[in-house]
C-alpha cells in the first residue's frame, strides 16, 4: 500500500457524519420528521470526543517515540481541524448518549464489513498509519495534504543551519 486511503481510516468516517449532521442541522431543520430526528438524535460529538481522546493518546505515544517536532505540529493541527473546530461547532447541539453510542457502533460495524469487503485488516492499518505518522512519510491522507508546505517545517534541534 503505497498510501492509506481515508475511507480505510475510522476518524475519516467521523468526519464525514459531522460533515452531513452539520449539513443537515445548518440547512434542512423543519424539512420533516425524519431529517429532524437525525438533528435531534444523531449527533457525532460522543464520536469526536472518543476519537479526540485516542488522538490525544497517540500524540503522547508519538512523543514517546521521539517524534520530530514537525511530525507534533503536524499532529497537533490535524488534531486542531478534524477534532476541535467539529467539537467546537457542534457545542450547542445535544448529546443523547444512548443514541449516538448505538448510532456510532452501527457505523463501526458498517466500517469493519467495509474493510472487510475491500480486503483489508483494521490492526495493520492502524499499525501502518502509526509508523508512517512517526517517520513523517506523508502516506496518512492528513499528512499527504500537507506535504510540500513550508509553513510546517520545523527546525530540528540537532539539524545544522
């Protein structure tokens, strides 16, 4: 695999819920029962609060793996955008923990029978995202956007001028 693809990540599946509750939420509030049911009932930020907390777990992992301090700050904005800012906007939207716990394991299952299909196993992918964020090689769907950017390069402590 010469890069990971997003669909076979299952923070990118989060995200994509937020993007289609925001949506909804923003756009289509009193177009019928069903779509207000979804707004009401379907919020990701259980999702997104869970997945921030196994990105904050990993970013101390990446730490004790001596990291670079540009794969950190990469980490950290990656973080910024596909947590924080989704948390931020949904703040005022409520959480029905029963709901979005069974919503949010419907849509793990749907994404393991995914992975499934397409022949790919979840511990390798996972294991493999790791070592690619840690070595920096820009094969992880965040990084690859960010590649080439000069406002991410950092100065290393050891590297010479």
């Amino acid at each position: 695999m010469d890069r990971i693809r997003w669909d076979y990540l299952f923070s990118y599946w989060i995200y994509v819920w937020f993007l289609a509750y925001l949506l909804l939420a923003f756009f289509c509030k009193g177009f019928g029962k069903i779509i207000d049911a979804v707004i009401n009932y379907g919020n990701p930020s259980l999702a997104l609060y869970i997945a921030l907390i196994e990105n904050v777990a990993s970013f101390f992992a990446l730490i004790w793996f001596q990291a670079s301090k540009t794969v950190l700050v990469k980490y950290v904005i990656m973080i910024f955008f596909a947590k924080c800012i989704p948390i931020y906007l949904l703040r005022n939207y409520p959480i029905r923990v029963t709901y979005n716990v069974g919503i949010l394991l419907i849509i793990f299952l749907l994404y393991l029978g995914y992975l499934y299909v397409n022949g790919q196993d979840v511990v390798e992918i996972y294991r493999k995202t790791f070592g690619w964020v840690l070595s920096n090689s820009n094969k992880t769907p965040f990084f690859y956007l960010l590649r080439g950017t000069n406002v991410i390069r950092i100065r290393e402590a050891n590297s010479r001028p």
